[in-house]
C-alpha cells in the first residue's frame, strides 16, 4: 500500500467537502419540494374541511330548526318567527347568528355547533352583549341565548346553564331537546 502525501490527503478532504455539500444541497432542495408539496396539500386538505365543515353545521342547524319554536314555546316561551343564518356587519366587524327565535318582546338567539366547547361558549356570549348593536331592530326586547350541539360534555354544558344560556342537544330520540331542568332561569341579555 502506497504512503499517500499530505497533499493527497488535502485534495481527498477537499473533494469529500465537494461531495457532502453537494449532497445537503440536493437534500435541502428535496425538503424544500417537499415542504412546497406540504403546503399545498394542506391549503387543499383546510379548504375541504372548512367545506365539510360549513356542511356539517348546516346538517346540524337543519335538524335543529324544525323543533326549537314548539320546544320554547313549551317552556313559556310566545316565539313565533325563526330566522336561520342571520347576518349583520356594523364598523367593518360581522356577526351571524345560526338561528333567531322571535316575537314582538322576545327573541332567542341561538348558536349551533357539531362540537360545543367553552370557547365557542365564550364567544357567543361576548355576541350577545353586543347583539342589539347588529340587530338595533331588537333593541327593548328580552334576549335569551341558547347553544346547540351534537357532542355538549356535562362541563360545557354546567358552563352554558351558569351563564344563563339554554343548552340543546341533538339526540336520537325527539332529535332536539332542552337540557336545562325546571329550575333554570334564562339571563335576559338585552337588559345587560
């Protein structure tokens, strides 16, 4: 086996160095494909689930819509009119509100969700508080909330009567029930 000199190794070094830089360079554009690739997909995959997404809420407010007038008008409630998917857009800012239950002194406002959580929850009462300011047309009236939803865990649900929201539930048997018993007393949002 032959000595190899000091410039050999050198120059072996070196064309290593070549070598390996160019293998991070492919490997960084390949990642850089791949990351391309990724964002794509994902743009296309967010696109399709805001689609199911919006899909699957207008399922959930079509099984909802039939039977919430007689449900609150059970309870006590003279609703008489329902509006679905109200919209209102004051100072650049939009509210929509699923479903608007009515009479000439009460309305009843009503956010549906596949999935009920505290967030959405919280969300829909800072709604509330500002609900006659893109609905001026119910300003005097009494302003009940209610939240609707297949899946309500019994927290979410505990949260909801304690901020004086009706809690509605999806089920297989009447399809829609109220879930808050008889002790319950609405909070009147439009007095807030």
């Amino acid at each position: 086996m032959a000595k190899q000199t000091t410039e050999q190794a050198v120059a072996e070094i070196w064309q290593l160095f070549r070598e390996t830089d160019a293998q991070f360079k492919e490997t960084a554009a390949r990642f850089k494909e791949t990351d391309v690739k990724f964002q794509e997909t994902n743009a296309k995959l967010r696109r399709l689930e805001g689609l199911f997404g919006n899909q699957w809420g207008k399922l959930l407010e079509a099984l909802v819509q039939p039977a919430v007038l007689k449900l609150f008008q059970v309870r006590g409630h003279q609703v008489r009119r329902l509006h679905q998917r109200s919209k209102s857009r004051v100072n650049g800012k939009n509210m929509e509100i699923d479903l608007i239950l009515e009479d000439q002194t009460e309305v009843i406002a009503i956010e549906v969700k596949s999935v009920m959580t505290v967030e959405h929850i919280s969300d829909f009462l800072i709604d509330l508080a500002s609900f006659t300011e893109f609905f001026p047309l119910y300003k005097g009236y009494q302003i009940f909330g209610a939240v609707a939803g297949l899946d309500v865990s019994e927290d979410v649900e505990r949260y909801a009567y304690r901020r004086g929201l009706f809690v509605l539930r999806v089920t297989g048997d009447d399809m829609v029930q109220i879930n808050n018993d008889d002790r319950f007393r609405p909070r009147d949002f439009g007095t807030a």
